[in-house]
C-alpha cells in the first residue's frame, strides 16, 4: 500500500522521501496557481501597468524631462520583461491563497487533530494581511520616491528605467506582505503550544528592536518614512499578537483537565502515581516471596 501524509502516522510522521514527495506536490500547485494569477495579470497588462506606475507620477515634476514623469525603457527586450513581471506580481497577489494554503498545508499533517483546527483562522487571517501590506506600500512607495528624487541637484533631470522602478515596486509590496504575516505566525505557534506568551513577554524588547532593525534593512530605499511605516504597523500587529498569546494562555490554564474517558487520541491521559506506587510495591512483595520459596526449596 502506498504510504501517504495522510495515513503514514495518526501524528504526521513519516518517511524522509514521503515528505520531499509532499513538499514537491505542494510546490507544484503553488506554481500552477501561480501561473494561473500570471495569465490573467498577462491578459489586464494594461490597466494594471497604469495603475502600478500612479506612485511615480505623482513625484515634483520639476526633475522630470518636460515637466513629465515618465518612465524610461533602456532595453529591446524591457518591453517584454516588463509584461514578465507584472503578470508575476499579479499572480502571487491572486494566488497568494493557494500558496499561503499549501505552506499551511504542509506544517499542519506535523500537528495533531486539535492543533489542525487552526487552519481556517490562519488561511482566513493570512491572506488580508499580505493584501493590507501590499496596499500600504503602494500607498507609502511615492513618498521615498519623493525623498530620493528631491536629493538630485536643481538643474539635473532623473531618468528611472522601467526595470528599475518595477523591480522597487515589487520588493516593496512582498517586503510589506510578508512581513506582516510573520505576527500572525507568533499567533499560530502560540495557539498549538509552541511558543507561549511569557517567552513572548521575555524576548519583548528584543523583538521589537528587531523589527526596527528588519524594516531598515528590508525596504529597498533604506529612508526613514518607509522604514517607520513598515515597522510600525508591524509593531501594533506584535502587540495584538502578544495581546492574543495573554488572554489563550490564561483560558488554558483555567480550563479544567477533562476526564480520562473524554480524551481525545492524540492526548496523553495523566499518570495515576499512586496506583504505579501501588503496582511496584505489589511487585516488591512478590519477588521477596519468590525469594524465600527458593531459599525454603533448597
């Protein structure tokens, strides 16, 4: 019989080569959806394309050439990859459902029934806050344009090539995405006991310096207004994450321990240490009987 993740263990274990074969199916169907979002990205190029560029014309005319902000293509082969990567960011944006579904998917078979439960809040929290984080960028991209471009001297004007606009544009919406996914993801270790909220209280500050030091580091202008609106809006997420971690730990601890017979497969009932004290005396007492019966034999 074939050995699926479904049915290799009640736990989720298995085999080395079982789970490279998971992590391959997994990826395939990320792929395919994205390839799908692509296709239609590809299709509504235009508008898109339109849309995408409105941050980089809303920059102080007086460095454009004409007093017109256009973009720049250098290239034969721009017109072509521009198409490329605008169906790209298109398709992980509509399919970042199935993608952020198969990573759950992956993780959840490791984890036992109660813990699977887990899914639908993490799918139904996971995908707004990627799309809030994307759109926050767009909103925050024209300002750092503004700060870089206003730091050209007077009597220059700035050409910015088609590829090097889209390629800031692109690292700024995934950059916010994904980075507001990851207090989503404290909220999830939390929920299925791995991470609990007094370690989460503990590493506080050092937390919240590192998300200081990521959104310096990770935005692609490097200035101050892009690093704070990314790194804010992460820390207020941290801080309903930590808020969740207090009120799950605290109702686990007061929540009473079910009985025996209403345990579920996968937990473990507790030890009866009186009845093992009990059972290990009983054993004492026979091997010292066993004892004089040989003692009284011979």
């Amino acid at each position: 019989m074939k050995l699926t993740r479904q049915s290799a263990a009640p736990d989720g274990r298995m085999p080395l080569m079982e789970h490279l074969r998971e992590l391959r199916n997994r990826l395939i169907k990320a792929i395919l959806g994205l390839v799908a979002g692509a296709i239609i990205g590809w299709i509504f190029f235009a508008p898109i394309w339109d849309f995408i560029k409105q941050p980089y014309t809303r920059i102080p005319p007086e460095h454009c050439l004409a007093g017109k902000c256009d973009l720049v293509v250098h290239g034969i082969f721009d017109g072509f990859f521009v198409h490329l990567k605008v169906a790209l960011i298109v398709g992980a944006l509509i399919s970042s459902p199935i993608w952020l579904y198969q990573i759950w998917a992956f993780v959840a078979p490791g984890l036992y029934k109660r813990e699977r439960r887990w899914t639908y809040i993490f799918m139904c929290a996971a995908v707004p806050l990627f799309l809030l984080g994307g759109a926050l960028a767009y909103l925050t991209m024209d300002k750092g344009l503004k700060i870089f471009i206003g730091l050209a001297p007077g009597d220059t004007t700035v050409l910015v090539g088609v590829q090097d606009y889209l390629g800031y544009a692109q690292a700024m919406l995934f950059i916010f995405g994904l980075t507001f996914e990851l207090p989503l993801f404290v909220v999830m270790l939390n929920l299925v006991g791995v991470l609990t909220h007094e370690r989460i209280r503990k590493s506080r500050r050092l937390l919240l310096f590192g998300v200081f030091v990521f959104a310096a580091v990770a935005t692609p202008s490097q200035d101050p207004f892009t690093m704070l609106a990314l790194a804010l809006p992460t820390v207020v997420l941290f801080e309903f994450a930590e808020l969740i971690a207090f009120f799950h730990d605290r109702r686990k601890d007061r929540a009473p321990a079910p009985p025996d017979d209403e345990l579920s497969d996968d937990e473990a009932s507790p030890l009866d240490l009186e009845e093992i004290d009990a059972e290990l005396e009983k054993d004492e007492l026979e091997k010292d009987q066993l004892e004089k019966d040989e003692r009284t034999i011979r």
